[in-house]
C-alpha cells in the first residue's frame, strides 16, 4: 500500500525546511525545545540554573 498525502487543495506543496533551534544543558546533556524565546532559567530536565555553563573545575 503506497500512504498518499493530500493537503486541502490537493495541490504538493514545498514546505520550507523549518530549523528547530533548541537548548542543550551541558550538565546532562538534554535538548529541548522552548516554548518561547526567553533563555531557560533552569533545565527542564535537571533542573540546573547553570545549564548552559560549563562545569568549572572548582565546582
Ligand atoms: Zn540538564
């Protein structure tokens, strides 16, 4: 069985490639997607305010 999509007008269209910009914490490596464009206090994952900090040696 060959799946065929159809849009409303039936007509292909080119969707334009859209980038997904997201946050990476470098304590535990999670990626996300935020919701909105304001910097994440913390990861949603670990929780770590110093998520896009590297880990200092004196830490
Ligand atoms: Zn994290």
């Amino acid at each position: 069985m060959i799946k065929k999509y159809i849009n409303g007008a039936g007509i292909t269209q080119n969707m334009p490639k859209i980038k997904l910009e997201g946050y990476l914490c470098l304590r535990c490596n999670h990626k996300w997607v935020p919701r909105d464009e304001k910097l994440p206090i913390v990861c949603p994952k670990c929780k770590s305010p110093y998520w896009n900090t590297p880990k200092k040696e004196n830490e």
